[in-house]
C-alpha cells in the first residue's frame, strides 16, 4: 500500500490576483516560479518529491463563479 507523502499543489480560485499575490509572494516570502504571461500564478511553498516543488496555485474565478456568494476558494487540493 502505497502512503501519501506530501501535497504537491492547492490550487486557489482568486477574485483579485494583485491582492492574492501581494499575499502570498510580498507578506509571506512565497516564490513565484511561473512565468508572467501565464493568467495561473505557481508559487513555490516547499521542496517537494521527486523534483516537483510544492505549489501555492492562483487561477482567476471565471465569471459564474464571481457572481456567487462567498466561498468557492478551493479549485482542487493535490498530494
């Protein structure tokens, strides 16, 4: 049986990328490891397994997602 060993990546909806990067990058020291033209923003929070960093992702809430009430912060969770 194989056991999980680490989180690989949490993967964030975001409504305002500028505030969740000054979060993330400028307050807590997180490094962004993506390059700028990408609309997801990666940011390195660890070293990870086997070569694969662990990540802090940003994705922009698509618009039927913006319209709802608080909460749908969480895309997807990976380990």
């Amino acid at each position: 049986m194989k056991h999980i060993i680490g989180i690989s990546e949490i993967v964030l909806w975001t409504a305002n990328k500028t505030a969740a990067l000054a979060f993330y990058r400028d307050l807590l020291g997180l490094e962004v490891i993506s390059p700028p033209h990408m609309p997801n923003v990666f940011l390195k929070a660890g070293e990870g397994n086997a070569g694969i960093p662990q990540m802090i992702v940003l994705v922009p809430k698509p618009p039927e997602i913006m319209t709802q009430p608080s909460g749908n912060q969480l895309h997807h969770l990976a380990f």
